[in-house]
C-alpha cells in the first residue's frame, strides 16, 4: 500500500535528519518509494473514518505546519506510475 510506504518514508526522513546522517542502503529503498500525497487527498478529510489512523500517525510525526503543507499538497500533486 502506497500509504505505508510514504509512512516508512517519513519515519526514514526524520531518523536520517535526527541523526545527521546519510541514508544507508535500506533507508534509500524506503525513501524510493515515496509517491507522495495527490493520489490520497482523503486523507487529510477528517470526516473519512477510513484513513483516522493515517491522520493519526501523521500528527505523531509532522508538526502541524508540516501536516498542513502535505494537505494542500494534494491540490497539486497527481500520481504517476514509476511503471
């Protein structure tokens, strides 16, 4: 599921950033698969049961001003296959 692997990506992203480190081998596989937010706009629509538990794991890692900015970054940002 992309989600998870943007989940991944971002939990990689702030250990690497906390750690002042370059991403190893794996942490880059993880952060390759990143895809971003346009394809998931419900998401971020507090009134969809189905993705609480994203919203909910995203509060945990972004500050808030973070979490709004992948929000908006919906409007703009359209999925497209690696393929």
């Amino acid at each position: 599921m992309r989600i998870r692997c943007n989940l991944a990506a971002l939990t990689a992203l702030k250990t690497i950033t906390r750690e002042c480190r370059p991403a190893d081998q794996a942490e880059l596989r993880t952060l390759a698969r990143w895809s971003g937010w346009g394809a998931f706009p419900e998401v971020f629509d507090d009134t969809n049961p189905d993705y609480a538990w994203v919203r909910e794991e995203l509060a945990e890692m972004l500050t808030g001003e973070d979490l709004a900015a992948a929000a908006r970054s919906t409007l703009n940002a359209h999925y497209t296959d690696a393929a």
